[in-house]
C-alpha cells in the first residue's frame, strides 16, 4: 500500500489520504473487475425451477449486454 501511496504522491506532487487513493484505484480498475465479474455471473446463469423461458432469456440478454459493453453490436 505503501508503494502505491508513494507513486501516486510522486506523481500529483503532494501526499493523499486513503479515501483518495482508494478512488484512484477504483476508478482505474473498476471497469475491468466488473465486465469480469458480470461475465462470470453470465456464464453461471442457469434457468430457474419454475422460472418462464420468456424471462430467463431476458435476463441473459441483460447481462450479455453488461458484460461486453465494449463489443461492437451486431
């Protein structure tokens, strides 16, 4: 933590305080944690017992549009 504190006091020029460095490095790594994250939950995405095949498939289409926000549509 020490190291990171170091660089990013480096590189703005003044000390911050864990709150800031915090947002720092969830702003930088958070897209990628995520789209990870919603690929994996997409991945496990079974259909319920009971659960209408109508909703499922919806359900699926939202989290494939989650997960790969990034890809080109179509």
């Amino acid at each position: 933590m020490e190291h990171l504190r170091g660089l990013l006091t480096r590189s703005l020029g003044k000390k911050v305080t864990y709150e800031q460095l915090l947002e720092a490095l969830e702003t930088r790594y958070r897209d990628a944690h995520l789209e990870h994250v919603l690929r994996a939950q997409l991945k496990d995405r079974v259909q319920c017992i009971g659960e209408k095949l109508q909703q499922w498939a919806l359900e699926v289409e939202k989290r494939v549009r989650k997960a790969y926000q990034s890809a080109p549509a179509h």
